[in-house]
C-alpha cells in the first residue's frame, strides 16, 4: 500500500486518477483490481495498515499465504461489484446526506482484501476468537459506514458480511454456541463499545471525510493561519473571515489533536475497566454512550436549515451504533459487579481540576496582553468548561476569549490535556487496584494462616474471589473460614482453616456464634468425613476421589489404559508442562481461554463459579497448571491443581479446572492427571485428589434424604454427566472419600438448597433455567450410546 502510493506520488499522479475505479462505469477493467492497491491520503494508509495488522495478518496465518492470496483477490472481484450496487442503492433513496456521491465516486481502497479473507477466515477459527474477530469487524464497518458514508465504508462491511457467508459455506453450518463465559462476556462487550468509539474518531480524523464531522475533518488538515493574519482578519469580530481563521486554528497543531482524541482514550479505559468486570467502568461506559447519542445528533442537526424525514433518518443511523451498544451494556449490567475503591482516584481528579482551573484563570489575566481582546472575569469564567471539551465539540459553541500569541496558545490548548492526562491516569489506577482494599488485606491474612495452618482439600478455593472471611485468634494461634452469604445462609467453601494452637472446632464454633448474631444460619458445604459438629447432620453431596502417588509407574493389568495414554503421548510428540499462569506466556494463555470457551459454548447453564474455578481462578498464585503441549506448540488439554497445606507443610494437590482439546489428542485427561501424580510423587507428595463429582457415590445410599439426592443424580446425569465423571476417574483405581454438607435443621434444607444454586449461579435467569429444561428433556430423549438410533445401526 505505502509502496503504491508511493510510486504515484513520485510519477506526480494522485492515486486516485491512476489506479481508482470511477464509477459508475470504468473503460479500464483492470482498474477493478488496482482500486485495491492503495488509498488516496496518508492518513487513510495509516488506518489500513492497523486494519491489515489487526484482521489481514491473522487471516493470512490461518489461512495460509496461497489460499490468503485466492481469498483476497476474490474479495476484491465479487465484494467491489456488490458495493458499487448497494452504495448507488443508498445514494438513490436518499439516506447518504453527508456521504460523498457514491454513484460518481472513484473508488481507490483495500477495504475489500483487508477485511474479506479475515471475515472468511473466521470460520476456521475456536469459538473465542470467531466470536471476537466478527463481532469487532461488523461493529466497526457499520459505524464507518453510518458515520464516513464512503463506497470504501460500504465495501468493507460488504466484505464481512459476504466473507461470513463464504467461510459457513466453506466449513459447513455448525449450531451456534449459545454460551459465552463470564470472562468472555465481558470482553465481548468491551470490544463493541471500543469498535463503536473507534468509528467517530477514525471518521473525524479522515481528510477525506463527508460526514457528519467533515467540517470539523476539514479543519484539521488546513495549515494553522498566523497571528497577524487573525488578527487582520478580525477587526471585525462577526465577521465569516474571523471565525473561520478562529476555526482553523482551534483544530490545528499537537493540543487540539491530543484533546480530540481523549474520548478515545477515555474509551479504551473503560472498556479496560469493562473487561475486569467493574462496575465503576460500567455506569462510566452507560453514561459516555448516552452523552455521545446527545453530542453526536446535535452536531448532525447544528448546521441543518430545516428538520426534513431523511435528516431526521439519517440522525437517527448515526447515533445508532452508540443505541446498540447502550442496550448491549444494559443487558449485560450483571456482569459488571466488582466494586472499585474509587476515593483514591478522586483526589487527584480534584486537585487536577482546581489547578488547571487556577492556571486558566490566573494565566488569563497574566498573558492577557496574548488575547484578541482583553479578557474580563466573566468571559473567563465562561471559557473555563470549554478548556475541558474536545475542540471537536467546542468549535461549534460560543468562544468568549481567543488567543493570538504563542503563550496564550499554549495556556488555551494544555490546561485542558494536562487535566484529562491526570484523569486517564487516576481512572487506570482504579480500574487496576484492588475491588475493595479491606478485602484484599482479608484475603492476605487468610493466604497466609493457608500457607503456614492446616486446611481440607477445598482450603484453596476460599482464597478466590466472591468469598468472604470469618477471622478468630487465640494467643499463638489463629483461623478462618472462607464464606458466602445467600438467601440467609452463610454456605461455608469446606472448613476452616486454623494454624497454631486454635482448633478446627474451635474456629467452627466462633463462626457458628458470629453468623448466629448476623442472623444467619450456617451451612457447612463439602466438607470430609473428619469434620464432625455437635447438632449438625450431614448429608453426602460429592464423592472425591484421592490418587495414590506411589505407584507412578502404574504397573498392573488395571492401569493399562493409563500406562496406554503415556505411552502414546510420548509417541506423538505430546508434553506435560508444570507451570502456572504467571509463568505462562500469553500465547499458552489465550489457547487455555480458547479451550475454556469452546467447552463453556456447548452447555445448557452458565458458566459455574464457587466451588468451580473458571480461567479467572488460574491467575491465582497458588494454582499450578499442567499441560499437555505437541510438538508443534498445539494445546491439547490443561489441568488445574490447588495445593493442600498441612501444618503449613504441602501434601498434596486437588484437581480443579480441567478442559481438553476435543480434536487433538484423545486421552489428554488420562495422560495429565497420570502425569500430576508422576509429578506430586518427585516432590515426595504421596497422593493428589482428583477432586469431587457432585451427586455421585460408589456405594449405595441408606438415608432417605441421600436416596432422594441419589435418585436426583440419576435424573439430571444426561444435562450434567456427574456420574460419567466419577466413572471416567475408576480407571485410576483411586481411594473413595465423601464430602457432605452439614446442616442443623431439615426444615432449612430448601433455603439452603437455593443458597447453593445461588453460589454456583449468582446470576442465573429465568431464560437460564428454561434453557436447562429444553436441554435436560432433549437429551433425556435422546438416543443413549447403547440404544439403536432409528434409520442406522446400533453405536459401538
């Protein structure tokens, strides 16, 4: 692109007269072709070069150059055509006002190369980044072709839409995921409220733009008009020849530039924010889309002579993207619930603001010999907000003071980019501390009795997030329990956590008493055998299942599977590697989300949390990673393990998150969990838990309550595969534990039935739960593996 342009610069030609297309006919077919070359201003180069980077490079590296190469050129010969068509479509119903002419433009851009084959290339991609890529490439070409209106806007989401369609033809139709993951969810969001941001700007900063900031695109890109020339021409103050040099100037040089793009800035801090999943950075995006849709329409109305159906239509797509993204945060605000401590950005945001509002003020009547008029309190005064906004926005206002020397310029333009850089920075650091600065230091203190106590094997899990901590102390000595309080019941991750001379009962009679006085009523869930409370019953919840780490070399008949599984890694080039996350590169990091995804896709219910890590429960620094990596980089399978403290001496390791590619390397489970004892065994552990499967037993079940859960196991076992779970883990030929949840009142069991589900699902919906239905009654009708399906022979 930079070569062409180029070369037609030094020919003394413009791009445009040399490789466009015009339309609406050419003589010249093979302008078809070269109107892809290039483009037509540097600027518009510098756009496509981050376009190609971000969507071009990654289609080229799944595509392969050859087949890039096919894809691009045929994005350019079917996309080109069916733009041109839409466009004059648009252009003669009359819903392009302030788009350049595109039924007698001349076309010259590689929209069409650029976003064809990566919109194509999608298709070949994991759920995470298909969902990712597309949704940021459709977003983004329809903002630019609400907002630029140019047959270049137009042909790239043309060659989205038509490189979509192309890639499901390609690859063949595949039921859409219904699932997205909290994590993902939220980076989903963030990424159509930073296309939707990008638009405008990209817009307004184009030369070449027609819409509805062209004036504003104009100005820029006009030569700064000097002092004695402004000054000449504003003798008379009314006068067209003073506001336009005024004009001029107030968009021209490196402060209106940076001022003008601080909402971009602002943006890509919130939807920083929107990632980690704050609050703070939720309300903030609600409310810079709600000010954008009230900016943006009465920008597009200012210049109007009269309000006519086709402006009213046409404010109306304009400010649309920023409508969409406006339901779309709504829709989503349940995602967005981790608190921010935001008292700490908002003394410097203050003190930014009284001394940048002291030195306009101050600086104003010292330089006042730099303005076209002596400046008076009120003007000043007046001027104050103006410092503040975009001049984007400000150049359509009333100015009351106006600078002419190079101080005054200087004090004009800065005290508004020196405030917004203090606020960028203060908004960053809350973002990026920690939700709440007293439950840090709650868990810090809870990490270190983990670290040097004892604790059961769900110990590690009280450290994530969401939970809350009950401390007791007696000299020499201290514990906790981790919590979570719903529905009036304080559900306990496992039991406590105790170091020194305290007690496991004593730290769990302090608690009973403190939720007692909170009006709360415990319930003590996933707790092991040993954990025993005078008036409590128990009731079996899970069955865990504990891995010797002696026999590593898993001689025997039985273990022939496993010893099947090593045996074939190492054949295929398959690696384990003990890491953790913050060791890990991003690369490994985004392929561990890749296969959390596309596992998380094809479930009926929500992503679980509690007693159920995700990928955000990986970042934990306690948390080792096991994963099986090929030969050639691939990831087929990853395993978690949470470590086991025993008078503050490691035990062992308890299986927590566990995902596995589904087309790479068949029994990547078997091989890992194989591998984790190999490895607990070097460390001279002697066993690692492969953790508990909910609602399953390997013995039969004599209480009546435990009937009834049992016979509940059965019944969900097609939606949730409990079971299979449990029995995928027999193979290892593992010691059986029960885990229980105790409880001191069968009355209560209801509310603290619900205050369960509430942990694991704090955000389940009705449309959730009818989901779960439709799924339950769907595969419980469906064909088990044992059963002929109708029209083939029986499955093996």
């Amino acid at each position: 692109m930079w070569a062409g342009y180029a070369v037609c610069a030094l020919a003394g030609l413009h791009p445009r007269e040399a490789l466009g297309y015009n339309l609406p006919a050419d003589a010249h077919m093979w302008h078809f072709i070269t109107a892809g070359l290039t483009a037509a201003h540097p600027w518009t180069l510098v756009v496509f070069t981050v376009g190609a980077a971000m969507f071009a490079l990654p289609a080229e590296h799944v595509l392969g150059s050859r087949r890039f190469a096919v894809a691009a050129a045929a994005a350019q010969g079917v996309v080109m055509p069916a733009a041109c068509i839409l466009g004059a479509a648009v252009e003669r119903a009359g819903f392009n006002l302030w788009g350049p002419d595109l039924v007698n433009e001349v076309y010259l851009s590689p929209a069409a190369w650029v976003f064809g084959p990566a919109s194509f290339a999608t298709a070949m991609m994991n759920v995470l980044w298909r969902r990712r890529l597309r949704l940021l490439m459709v977003a983004l070409s329809a903002t630019l072709v609400l907002y630029a209106g140019t047959l270049s806007a137009v042909a790239a989401l043309t060659a989205v839409l038509v490189g979509w369609f192309a890639g499901v033809l390609a690859v063949g139709f595949t039921r859409p995921n219904r699932r997205v993951s909290l994590r993902e969810s939220r980076v989903l969001v963030a990424a159509l409220f930073t296309s939707v941001c990008v638009g405008p700007v990209v817009t307004a900063l184009n030369p070449g733009a027609q819409g509805p900031f062209a004036g504003v695109s104009a100005l820029m890109w006009e030569p700064a008009v000097a002092a004695r020339e402004v000054a000449q021409a504003c003798v008379d103050p009314a006068s067209t020849a003073c506001r336009q040099a005024v004009a001029v100037n107030q968009q021209h040089g490196v402060g209106p530039l940076l001022l003008n793009l601080v909402p971009l800035a602002l943006a890509l801090v919130l939807a920083f924010g929107l990632v980690r999943g704050r609050r703070l950075a939720w309300g903030a995006a609600v409310v810079f889309s709600a000010a954008s849709i009230a900016v943006i329409a009465w920008q597009a109305l200012f210049d109007a002579p009269s309000v006519s159906p086709n402006l009213a239509i046409n404010t109306a797509l304009i400010v649309l993207p920023w409508t969409v993204a406006l339901v779309v945060l709504g829709w989503n605000r349940r995602r967005f619930t981790v608190a921010s401590s935001w008292r700490p950005g908002l003394r410097p945001l203050i003190a930014a603001f009284v001394a940048t509002a002291a030195a306009w003020i101050g600086g104003a009547f010292v330089l006042r010999d730099g303005f076209m008029a002596e400046p008076t309190v009120a003007a000043v005064l007046a001027e104050l907000v103006y410092r503040y906004a975009p001049p984007a926005v400000s150049v359509q206002l009333t100015h009351h003071v106006f600078p002419q020397s190079a101080a005054a310029w200087a004090l004009y333009e800065w005290v508004g980019i020196v405030f917004w850089a203090v606020a960028l920075w203060a908004a960053v650091r809350v973002l990026t501390s920690a939700p709440s600065a007293a439950h840090e230091r709650d868990r810090e203190r809870a990490r270190r009795i983990f670290h040097s106590g004892t604790g059961d094997h769900l110990a590690a899990m009280g450290l994530w997030d969401a939970n809350s901590y009950f401390f007791t102390e007696v000299p020499g000595g201290e514990g906790y329990v981790a919590y979570r309080v719903a529905q009036g019941v304080a559900v306990t991750v496992g039991g406590p956590v105790y170091a020194g001379p305290v007690s496991c009962d004593a730290v769990a009679e302090a608690f009973e008493q403190f939720a007692a006085t909170q009006g709360w009523r415990v319930a003590w869930y996933s707790v092991d055998d040993s954990f025993q409370r005078p008036g409590f019953k128990r009731i079996h919840v899970a069955e865990e299942s504990v891995l010797s780490a002696q026999n590593v070399e898993f001689r025997g008949k039985k273990f022939q599977n496993i010893r099947t599984a090593r045996n074939r890694a190492e054949k295929e080039g398959v690696q384990a590697v003990w890491t953790s996350w913050a060791e890990a590169d991003l690369d490994v990091r985004e392929k561990i989300a890749a296969l959390s995804e596309d596992w998380v896709a094809d479930k009926a219910l929500p992503e679980m949390g509690f007693t159920l890590g995700t990928v955000e429960e990986l970042r934990d620094p306690d948390t080792k990673l096991l994963l099986a990596v090929g030969e050639d980089g691939r990831l087929h399978g990853v395993t978690s393990w949470l470590p086991v403290y025993e008078d503050g001496t490691l035990v062992g390791y308890t299986l927590d998150f566990m995902r596995r590619d589904a087309d790479g390397f068949r029994p990547v489970i078997e091989f890992l969990l194989a591998e984790a004892a190999v490895i607990a065994s070097e460390q001279g552990l002697s066993w690692v838990s492969l953790s508990g499967a909910p609602l399953a037993r390997s013995d039969e079940a004599t209480d009546f309550l435990e009937i009834l859960l049992d016979k509940a196991g059965a019944t969900i076992e097609p939606l949730y595969g409990f079971r299979s779970l449990a029995a995928s883990k027999y193979k290892f030929h593992p010691e059986h534990r029960g885990w229980y949840l105790a409880y001191d009142d069968e009355l209560a069991l209801p509310a603290i039935g619900l205050a369960v589900v509430h942990c694991y699902l704090p955000d389940m919906k009705a449309a959730d739960a009818a989901a779960v239905v439709r799924e339950f009654l769907g595969r419980r009708n469906a064909p088990t593996p044992e059963q002929p399906v109708s029209g083939t022979t029986p499955r093996p």
